[in-house]
C-alpha cells in the first residue's frame, strides 16, 4: 500500500478512537463517594459519670476578696535578693511573680533600674502590659524581636535573647549594661537543647554587680543549678524551694462532639474509660480512610 495512503488510514482510526473517548468522557457518571466516617452513637452519661462532672465544676469561679498576706518563701526571697543572687522553684500559681514585682517597685523608687526576662514573645507581651498597668507605661519598655517601644525606660520587659544580646554589644563597646536587677522568668529553659546557651550566657556574662532573680517551677537539679551559678559568677546563691502542690488546682476534662464534659480521671486518680469511646471512633475514621485510598 502506497505510503500516502496508509497514513490516511492511520489518522482515520485515531480520530475514530478520540471521538469515541470523548463519547465515554460525556456519558460517563462518577460513582458517589462513600461516608467519610462511620455513624457514631455516643453514649449516654451514667448517674455516676454525672456526679463526677458536678464535682469537676465545683468550686470555679471567682473567689472572695480577702487582704493579700505573701507566704513565707515569697518573704524570704524578698529579703535575699538584697545581698544575692536567688533561684526560687515553686510550683505554678504560688506566686513567684510577686517576688519580682516587689523588688522591681522598691528599685524604682531607689531610681534604679530592672529586666524582665522571659523566653517567649506572647509571656514577653503580657508581662509589658502587666507592668505598665502596675508601675506606669511610662516606666516601662519592651525589647523583642518584633517590638521596641520605650527603650529606655527603667524597667525593660524582653525575651532573653535580646538581653543576652545586650551583654555581648556591652563587652564590644566596653560599657555597662544598663540595669541592676535581672530577672530571668522559666530559668529552667537552660537546659534546652537548641536555645539552653542563651541562659548559660545571659548568666555567665552578667557582671557581678547586677544582682540575679532566677524563677521556675520544673527545676528538679536546684542545688546542682546553684553551685554552677555561683562558680561561674563568684557570687552566694540563695535557693528558695517552695515543694507542694500548685496552689489552684488543675483539672482535665475532654468536651465531646455534643458539649458533654466527660473527666479524665475517676474519683480513684485512674483514667476514665468512658473517654476511650471517642479515641475508637478516630481510629476507625483512620481505618475507612486508608481503605478508601487503596
């Protein structure tokens, strides 16, 4: 057969088989998915699992006002920090804050001057706003990296890394830092793997002279901590252990689909079982979505 003609012939069958793809394309219906998950019946709430939910929300709310009368740990940190460097581990919610904020007041009305330190920008922020309701916005600056607002004001609230920063800016420059109290809040970030050495410098190159308020409440080497502090900066420090329970209670709870609170624990500590309906119905999610994909 003639080239020519063979090729007519070829061109012939391919728009013959595109057309009829174009036919199957316009006729063809897409079968409907399947449900994405399965029908989920929760079940309802025994007499017993109600009485626990009742005792969950016992008690919150707003308490009575009654006169403030500091604990015994706080005074003795108040009175330490005078003549040297103090690490107070209390747990969360004793009030090592009113430790600070205490020796912060009596330096301003000395005229002298403080940081706050804090590892993360969001507890950086509310700390500024804190103090500048307390001590007058006037008084107080905040250094982050994404803000830089009154600078020079006697109190400075920033993260860590700044203040760190500031040391090493100090030691090229052969200036002071200008401030005579540090107070470096969550302290046990030291023993972070990736940012523990801004700590180790911030408290290394702080002169001697600047005295140090180092707050946590998951310091479980205090004592190790203290001795390390004092070799690298020749100064007395005092540990201030306020060991107990968190002062306000923490409680956990998990709120399904259907606004029904359902606690973790039992009145026994042990883990509420009715909550494991809900991580059963996940995972069967996870198994219909995975054959799906096959």
């Amino acid at each position: 057969m003639p080239r020519n003609r063979r090729d007519k012939k070829d061109r012939r069958n391919q728009n013959s088989r595109s057309k009829n793809r174009s036919m199957d394309e316009r006729s063809f219906k897409r079968r409907l998915a399947s449900e994405s998950s399965t029908h989920f019946v929760e079940k309802p709430q025994t007499l017993e699992q109600l009485k626990a939910v009742e005792k969950l929300l016992s008690g919150i709310g707003t308490p009575e006002i009654t006169p403030f009368k500091p604990d015994d740990f706080q005074l003795e940190a108040l009175a330490a920090i005078e003549t040297e460097d103090v690490l107070v581990t209390a747990p969360t919610g004793s009030g090592k804050t009113w430790i600070a904020r205490e020796e912060i007041r009596r330096l301003l009305e000395q005229g002298k001057r403080a940081w706050y330190t804090t590892p993360l920008k969001a507890l950086t922020n509310s700390k500024y706003t804190e103090f500048s309701q307390e001590f007058g916005a006037e008084n107080v600056g905040i250094l982050t990296g994404d803000r830089k607002e009154n600078w020079d004001a006697p109190l400075i609230v920033g993260t860590t890394e700044i203040y760190r920063n500031q040391l090493f800016d100090a030691l090229r420059s052969g200036e002071q830092v200008k401030t005579d109290f540090v107070i470096l809040d969550e302290a046990h970030y030291l023993a972070d793997d990736e940012r523990g050495h801004v700590w180790e410098e911030a408290i290394i190159l702080s002169p001697p002279r600047i005295r140090l308020l180092l707050l946590s409440a998951t310091i479980g080497n205090a004592e190790e901590f203290a001795r390390w502090i004092e070799d690298v900066r020749g100064s007395k420090v005092r540990i201030i252990d306020r060991a107990g329970s968190r002062p306000v209670e923490l409680r956990a709870a998990y709120l399904s689909e259907s606004l029904q609170l359902y606690p973790l624990f039992d009145s026994n500590g042990n883990f509420n079982r009715s909550v494991e309906q809900f991580s059963q119905r996940k995972r069967d999610n996870y198994q219909n979505y995975d054959r799906r994909r096959r």
